[in-house]
C-alpha cells in the first residue's frame, strides 16, 4: 500500500519542523548567555610551605558548598596545590595524596642508596658535611636541596596532562608567578612544561636550587607577588575566592632558621601588600597558622584542618555562590602503571657520553617500565654528583610515541671539601678531612684524599675511573693505625713467644700500610667484580716489654726505641673480589641483601718471622635485613673464612671481637667481647639484630651472635658443631646528622665481665 502527504499537509509539516528547531535554537542560545552571564569565580592561593597545605583544608569546604572554580592563580605552595586541583585532583585525593608523602625526605633529596655507586655509598656514609672548593676558597652550596626528589613527584602527579602548554587548556586554566633572580621581576607563568612552571614558583630561597626558564633564573614567586589576584583577575574572574596562609611579622623567638629569616625579610613587603589585595578579594579566607613554620610538613594533618576550619567560617558565602556542579574528577591516569619510552633526548651542556647517560639509567626505550624505575633512573644519575637538578620532561612525540627529554647541565664544581668527626673504642677519636676532585685526568675519574686526625692519625688515599659495567680502573693507598689492650696468651699462641707468667697482657700496636691496584665492573650499582694486586707493609709491636733483654721475651724480635715487633714484614698478593649491595641503609638496613666474598693469594714477603710460604686467606659475608611488621625490622647475618697452606704465618689469623665497621684485614666484630679477643686461622659467625624505630631515626637494637673460631676449623669439622662463643646486646641508635650514634651494652655466657660500647659519628 502506498503512503503520500497532500502538498498542504507536507508544507505544514515543514512549517512545524523549522518553527521547532528555530525554539531549540533560541533555547539553546539563551541557556549558553546564561552560562555566560554566569559570574567566573576565579581562586588565588598564597605561597607558605608548608603551611600551604591549609589550602587542601580549604578547597575540600570550597567542593563542599558546590562552587566550580573557573579560574586558579598561585604562588609558591600555593602554585603546587593549586597546579594539582586545575589539572583535575580532587581536593580529598590531595589530601590522601600528600598524606602519603614523606616530604622530609622529598626535601632533602635523599636518593635511594641503591641510586648510587659503590664509591658513592661509601662517600655518602663516611662524611657528615660536603662543600664546594674552587681555587682554594670554600663556599657554601646555593642551597639545601635540588629538589630533585620533588620534581620527580610533580612530574608523576601530571603525567596526564604532560602534552598541556599552554595553562588555559588545564581542565581548570591556571596560572602561576616566579621570580626572575637576576631582575627582581615578576614572571608570569601561563605556558610550558607544568611542572617545571611549578618548581620555579615553588623555589624557595635557601632550600631549593634557583630554576631556569627561556633562560631567565627564576625562584619563589612568593617574594615578588604571593598571592596572584590581579593575575587571576586578568584571566577574566568576577569574584575572587582567596586561601592567605601567609602571617605577619614574626618576633624574635620564631626566628628559628634561615628560611624562616628570609621569609621574615621578604614579608616586610608582602603584609603591606596584602591590605590592599584582601580588600579586592570577595571571599577572603585566613587560616589560623601561624603557630605553624614554613617546614613543618610533618604536621599536615593539623596544617590542612586549619585550612577546613577557616574556611567553614565562610561557608554561607561561599554557598551562595554555589554553581551546582562542584568539582569533577577528571583524572583518569593511575601513577603505578608503565610507560613506555621510545626515545631518549639529551639537550644542554654535557660532556659525558650517550652510553653513560644510558647506563646510569638502568632500563630500555621502548620496553614497559613503572614511574618507579623511571625515578630510580633519573635518581641514579643524580646520584652521580655530576648534574645539576635534571628537569626532565615526557612528552608525546609525533609518532604517537614518548620521549624522555633529558636537559643535562652539568655541575661546575669539581672539588669538594669534606669533613666529619667520629669516636669508638678501638680508633678513639677522629677528625676526617677528606679532598674530592672529579676529572682529574678524564671526565670519569675521581681522586680523593683522607686525612684522620686524632687519637690514631691515619690516611687513605682513592684514585678511580668509572666506567660502570665497562672494566674500571683504580689504585687506593691507605695507612691505619691503633692500639689495643689483649691477653698475653694472643701473642703467644701466635707468634713465637716464650709464655711468661708475669705478664698477664699487653698493649699491642698494629700499623698497616696497605696499596692497591685493580679493576672492577659493575653491574646495576648493585653487584661488583673486583681483580687486583696488593703491596702491604704490617707491624705487630708493643712498648709493654720495653727495653729489658730478658729469656721470656718473644724470640725473633727486634726491640727498637723501646718497642718490641712481633712482626714487620713486607707482602705481596694477588686478590679477588666479589660484592653484592642492596641495603636500604649501612647501619641500619630494614631491608635488602648483603654479600661480600674476598680471597687474598700472598705470594711474597720479606720474612721477617722467618716463616712464610705462599698462602691464600678467604673469607665472606652475607645476610639479608626484612621488615616483620611496622617499624620493627630483622637483619640476619652469617660469615665466615679460613687459611689455606702450610705457611706458619698467623699475622693475618682471624680476630674477633668488639663493636663496630670497616675494620683492617681480618678484624671482625663480636658482641659480648672486647676487641682482638678470640682468634684462629679459621672461623664461623651467625649474628641477628631486631631493630625497632620506635621514633623517626631512634632505634631501639637488640642483637645476638654466636661463633665458632680456631684454626683448621673447616678441616676438623668443628665449624659444624654448637657455637663455642656467644654474646648478646641490648642498645640504643640514633641516626644523626653526625652520622649513627650508637650505645651497645653486651655481655658473653662464657665470661664473667660485660662490655659497654659508645660509637659516634660515620666509621672512616
């Protein structure tokens, strides 16, 4: 059957329609004026530190009462928070967010110790202060930190909006100030690379190194203008919603620190200003912080509840402005999901090569890596001393890949002055002075000189050139010195020493002058491969006996200036070494594994005992450290070594005892025992420590070992059989800016005296 409309009927359908859609038109039209005529509300946001996180407080009550934001304008913290909320955060996930973070640590860039190389963990843990030293003059870094660590977390946090240049494309347009160093002036921050716009707002002087932009050196915006609201306003705001969290003047007693000194002299302008700048904001907030400092980020939660609390004042004003759509999640990206890297850009001044660069990295272009490797990547680098902070950047490329921008500029200071102090019963006390220089003959050498004085003066000498997993080359010079309190009976079971009843002990003497030569490879920072040769000079020596010629005194000896050598020879040997690193922390490891195997071959010595035969010494160590719930950790350790040949040399026998690291030779610690206490050319040793931080950096020790120790011990099966020596301590250890403080108080089963052991400061 067909169907047809008459010529009226289909002219008046027409009609219809056209008349329908010219009222949706006219509707639609009247509801976009509408939302035009909507007055924009616009936010500015003050810098403060850590009092910035008031501003979470406030914005969670801003979400609350319903209010869009359409505008939002920071300085400084201001510029952080407010940079997070425009790209599409939600005021509760800020909240989460930087409850989670430990931003004492983001602070002092404390890298990961697997970040660095060998020689760099050792640096890092022997020297309490590290200072730049051009042309003999000392100087003091420009400032406390790189923030390095911090950067790495803004460019995590705005990875989804990393392709955004221009600010006013953000899901909230945004805008923030720095402050061009070199001019005084203002720089208005709309367009780049986020953020590296936020760090520079967020530069505050003294605690974070200046930022350079289009080759401006800018820092805190805070100290031209901190708190944005004609900028805000030029963006196009009909009513400003304003968070101050600034204060005013402080006295004396709050004048603590030299940040708080500078913020002081800065806000002697700034609290003029803001009389004029809070009369032209129309919801005017003012949290209560000033019982707050600029770097007490570990009172967030009280910082962002005075944030809420302020902002509650004005909540019926802030409902009358509710727009009804709140703020939406627009944040989609997880952080804990992989990228994946296509190519790798180096820009800027460098004179090490691609391949280095690649190796410190650690992971593969276009290979699925986590934001962690990726930060542990750019942590490694910077770990290396050798570049300024690195503000890398991600950024999709045309071929809908990813690039890893790396602007490399590196550090003009090639040496460094560094100092520390440290006290323990066997060394006594110390003072290192140590002289870094980086290239010295190439751009991947270091040459570094210690000099201890103190009780026991002392040196150590380290020239080496790091190629990474490429074969590295090194020559090291060291002489140690110290003396100890023994039993008679160590010497004479020892050495050649006619036992003499008179003499219950002595005061030995043990002087080591030690050079090697070698190379390494690494693999990962972590696992290390070592070859090398070795020139020794030892001497065994003691002023107990003095100047008596006597029968009893020690047979094959040579008494001079009032000292008696036990032995004084001269050895040559050939050695390897194998390394295996992954502790979170030297003296206090809560988790990773340890493994460090040596084997020395002696080839040659001048005799002086008359006894040597070619010999080999091994000896090794490993255990691993866990957490078993929090703050309370577990660290489990076994070594052992023994003597191969039949040479009747006991100068390098194993001697156990005392408290303590780094020890010369065959030296190794045993709790419950006095140092140099119990000795064998062969020995066992299990030792476990419960470590529980019962305050940030204040560790309560609990600690056991056990060990079998004589000589042929492997030969005889007796290193199998139940412990013949056991100790045990209970003590106290703070890490310190000093370095670990600890006090060990140890006694033995097998022994009627305790022992109480004092160590302060890094080992050297």
């Amino acid at each position: 059957m067909n169907h047809f409309i008459p010529h009226s009927a289909g002219l008046k359908c027409i009609l219809f329609g056209l008349a329908f859609s010219l009222l949706n038109v006219s509707l639609l039209i009247g509801q976009e004026g509408q939302e035009n005529e909507r007055p924009k509300i616009g936010l500015v946001l003050s810098g403060g530190g850590a009092k910035g996180m008031a501003h979470i407080g406030a914005l969670k009550v801003i979400e609350q009462a319903g209010i869009k934001i359409d505008y939002i304008g920071g300085s400084s913290m201001g510029a952080i928070v407010g940079a997070l909320y425009a790209s599409g955060y939600t005021a509760m996930e800020l909240d989460s967010m930087f409850n989670a973070t430990n931003f004492g640590s983001l602070i002092q860039d404390n890298l990961p110790r697997s970040a660095k190389t060998f020689y760099e963990k050792e640096d890092s843990e022997r020297y309490a202060l590290s200072l730049p030293f051009d042309n003999f003059k000392v100087s003091v870094p420009p400032a406390y930190s790189g923030g390095q660590n911090i950067y790495n977390e803004l460019v995590k946090l705005l990875y989804h909006v990393k392709d955004v240049k221009d600010f006013n494309k953000l899901p909230t347009p945004f805008v923030c100030v720095a402050t061009d160093i070199e001019t005084g002036k203002q720089v208005i921050l709309n367009k780049g690379y986020l953020p590296e716009a936020v760090l520079a707002s967020g530069t505050l002087p003294s605690l974070f190194e200046p930022t350079i932009i289009d080759d401006k050196v800018l820092i805190d915006g805070g100290v031209v203008n901190n708190y944005p609201i004609d900028e805000v306003l030029a963006m196009g705001a009909d009513i400003i919603i304003g968070v101050d969290v600034q204060h005013d003047l402080s006295d004396r007693e709050s004048l603590l620190s030299a940040t708080e000194i500078l913020l002081q002299i800065n806000n002697y302008r700034t609290v003029a200003d803001m009389k004029q700048k809070s009369a032209k904001t129309d919801i005017y907030i003012k949290p209560q912080i000033e019982q707050y400092s600029v770097i007490e980020f570990n009172k967030l939660k009280a910082i962002i509840k005075t944030g809420e609390d302020a902002a509650f004042l004005k909540f019926e004003e802030l409902k009358a402005l509710s727009n009804g759509s709140g703020k939406e999640k627009t944040v989609n990206y997880k952080t804990d999901e992989n990228i994946v890297l296509n190519r790798l850009m180096i820009e800027g001044n460098t004179s090490h090569t691609r391949g280095y660069v690649k190796g410190k990295l650690r992971f593969n272009l276009n290979e699925p890596i986590t934001f962690h490797k990726l930060q542990q990547g750019i942590g490694n680098l910077a770990a290396t001393g050798n570049f300024k902070t690195i503000r890398y950047k991600l950024l999709t490329n045309v071929d809908d890949g990813e690039d890893l921008v790396l602007p490399l500029d590196e550090t003009p200071t090639t040496s460094f002055l560094r100092l520390g102090a440290h006290y323990d019963d066997l060394y006594k006390s110390g003072a290192i002075i140590n002289l870094t220089k980086r290239k010295v003959l190439s751009r991947d050498d270091v040459a570094s000189f210690d000099l201890i004085l103190g009780d026991n003066i002392r040196y150590n000498f380290e020239y080496y050139m790091d190629k990474g997993t490429y074969w590295s080359f090194g020559i090291n010079s060291r002489f140690n010195d110290f003396e100890q309190e023994i039993d008679f009976d160590l010497i004479g079971d020892n050495f050649d020493v006619t036992q003499n009843t008179r003499i219950n002990s002595i005061n030995l003497s043990v002087s080591d002058f030690t050079n090697q030569i070698y190379v390494q490879t690494v693999v990962k920072e972590e696992f290390a491969f070592t070859l090398g040769a070795e020139y020794k000079d030892l001497k065994y020596s003691t002023r107990t006996f003095g100047e008596i010629t006597d029968p009893n005194v020690p047979i094959n000896t040579q008494t001079e200036n009032g000292r008696t050598y036990f032995e004084k020879s001269n050895y040559i040997s050939v050695f390897g070494a194998l390394k295996l690193d992954t502790y979170d922390d030297k003296y206090f490891p809560k988790r990773g594994l340890y493994f460090n195997g040596d084997m020395h071959y002696y080839l040659l010595s001048s005799d002086f005992n008359d006894n040597f035969k070619d010999f080999s010494v091994s000896k090794a160590r490993m255990g691993m450290a866990f957490p078993l719930f929090k703050n309370l950790s577990l660290n489990l350790e076994t070594e052992g070594g023994f003597k191969l040949g039949t040479s009747k040399v006991t100068s390098f026998d194993f001697l156990l005892g005392g408290f303590g690291t780094d020890y010369i030779n065959n030296f190794a610690p045993f709790i419950g025992y006095d140092f140099i206490s119990l000795f064998g050319n062969s020995y066992v040793k299990a030792y476990g420590r419960l470590d529980y931080e019962f305050a940030q950096k204040h560790h309560a020790l609990f600690s056991a070992n056990f060990a079998n120790v004589d000589d042929d011990l492997f030969r005889t099966g007796d290193w199998f059989k139940a412990p013949m020596y056991s100790g045990f301590g209970v003590g106290y250890g703070w890490q310190s800016f000093l370095g670990p403080i600890n006090l060990l108080y140890s006694w033995s089963p097998e022994t009627d005296n305790s022992q109480f052991f004092v160590s302060v400061g890094y080992w050297f």
